[in-house]
C-alpha cells in the first residue's frame, strides 16, 4: 500500500482521558511546555491531518509557532477531511495566505460550496460518500508526504487506528479532570472490541510540571 513512511499522532488528554470538556471554551489545558512539543512535532511533519470540527471550534491555521523550528522549515500542509464543507469559509484558517491547505471532501458537499472554497484551498472530492484513511494516505503519498502528523479529533484517529495506519501516538497526560459523558476522548468512533483493540508499547515518557508526555509505538 501507498503511504507516507510515517503516521504518527499526538493530542493531549485529562485524566479521565477527555481531548475538551463537554462545554467548549476557549480555554487551553495543556502548558507551555505542551505547545512546544506539539511545535517539535509538527516539525517532524510534512503534512497535519485535522478533521472538520477541530476547524470549527478552533479555527486557526496549523504552523510551527516557535521562531527557532519556523526558519529552519516550512509549516506543515494542512490537511482537512470534510464530508460536506460543514464550516464557515470566513476564518482565520481559510484567509491565512501562512500555510498551504488540502480539503478531502466528498459529493455531499453542496457545489456552491465547493467552488467557494476552491477560492482559497485545493479540494479533493473523493468518488464514494465517505472518506477513507487509505485514500488519504496515499494521496498524500503520491504529493511526497513523507512524514503525516494526525491531530485529532477522536473520529479521525479511531479511523486511522481501525485502518492501521497510525505508527507511533504521542500522547499529554494533562493533571485535570473533566469528567461529563459527552466530552470528546481521545479516540472516539463506534470503538474495539477486546480482542481487536490496538495494543501500545511505552517507548518513552518524561515528566514536566506534572504533565506526563508518553510516547507509544502501535502495535495490531
């Protein structure tokens, strides 16, 4: 199969494994030294995977923040997967001119839409209503993505992780709890059974005022 080298994630969670309360804000749990990892991350990254309701509730285009990692290579192609273009074309991640965009999109999106949107992005609209990790993937791979970053949300890495396509996760363990049965965890989707769950090997963790920062190989 056609696919980037490496496809990795990386979210940071509470401890009751929540990715946002259930009551959205703008507030950011994670720290400073959290925005900095994530920053390293993306580095490492030729492309960062976001799904349609990160852009909703945080609509800002995705690029190394940092001066240090930002002059040494460019930002990372920002990838949306957006069955119907279900979000508004006036934000801050559509008129950014920063970052390079690609929008996976599917014949359920309404064609004013599309060609609204082609104003600003490349579109690709896939042949079938849904759109796979696999397509994904090698899509990417053919445009030489060879290291793919997937940031959420759950829906897309329970996606990714049921097609096997996530490599490594990297994971903050954030000293908060959240708590509510409708706030989003860290992987969403319709779930694994027991036997067919992906299985994590620890390589690494650090602790830094008192966040954990685990990183996992994904074995299945």
């Amino acid at each position: 199969m056609i696919r980037p080298k490496r496809i990795f994630s990386n979210l940071a969670i509470s401890l009751d494994g929540k990715i946002s309360p259930a009551l959205k804000t703008a507030d950011r749990f994670p720290s400073e030294n959290d925005r900095r990892r994530m920053d390293e991350l993306r580095f490492e990254s030729d492309a960062v995977i976001l799904g349609a309701n990160t852009i909703r509730q945080d609509p800002f285009p995705v690029k190394l923040r940092y001066p240090d990692l930002a002059k040494k290579k460019k930002h990372p192609l920002n990838v949306v997967l957006s069955h119907n273009l279900n979000f508004p074309l006036r934000s801050r991640f559509f008129e950014s001119n920063e970052t390079n965009r690609l929008i996976f999109t599917t014949p359920l999106a309404p064609k004013e839409k599309i060609d609204d949107f082609k104003k600003s992005s490349e579109l690709i609209i896939m042949k079938d209503k849904i759109i796979t990790p696999e397509c994904v993937v090698k899509e990417l791979a053919k445009r030489g993505v060879e290291s793919l970053l997937v940031e959420g949300g759950g829906e897309i890495l329970f996606s990714f992780l049921k097609s096997k396509l996530i490599d490594e996760m990297f994971v903050t363990l954030c000293p908060i709890i959240f708590g509510g049965k409708n706030a989003p965890s860290l992987v969403a989707g319709e779930g694994f059974s027991f036997k067919d769950a992906p299985r994590l090997e620890l390589l690494k963790m650090e602790e830094k005022v008192g966040e954990l920062f685990l990183h996992y190989s994904v074995n299945y």
